[in-house]
C-alpha cells in the first residue's frame, strides 16, 4: 500500500509549490491505479475528499510550516 502522506511529503519536499505538486500528484494518480486505489483509502481513512483530498492535505502542510516560521519570527521580533 501507498503512503500517501509521506507521497505528497516527498512531492511538497521536491517541488516547494502548491500547483505543481498538485499537477505532478494527479499526474501520478491518473497514471497508476495502485496509487489511485489507495489515495481513494487514505482519503476516506482520514476523512478528505476523493476530489480534492490531496489539495486539502498539501495546504495543511504549508500552512503549518508557515505557522512554524510566523511563531519563530513573532519570538525573534519579541527579543
């Protein structure tokens, strides 16, 4: 089976942009049934999407990492 988020990690990792880990991510799923098959698990595992599970998963990983870099510079701004 596919891990889909340590996927769409190494997607984010790779690409460092929104639409074309996405591109590259509906890429992968239209191109391999396994992938696809076990995206539409992960997706009702966790309660996303088929549609746009993956999308909604992406901007949770960027928003998190912005959320990182607002706090460490808020502490810098504080000192």
């Amino acid at each position: 089976m596919t891990d889909m988020e340590k996927l769409l990690r190494s997607l984010i990792d790779q690409y460092r942009s929104i639409d074309i880990v996405e591109s590259e991510f509906k890429r992968m799923l239209n191109e391999d049934n396994t992938i696809k098959d076990d995206y539409i698990s992960w997706c009702e595992e966790f309660g996303y999407s088929p549609k746009k599970g993956y999308r909604e998963y992406i901007q949770q990983i960027f928003e998190s990492e912005d959320s990182i870099w607002d706090s460490f510079i808020q502490f810098e701004d504080e000192n």
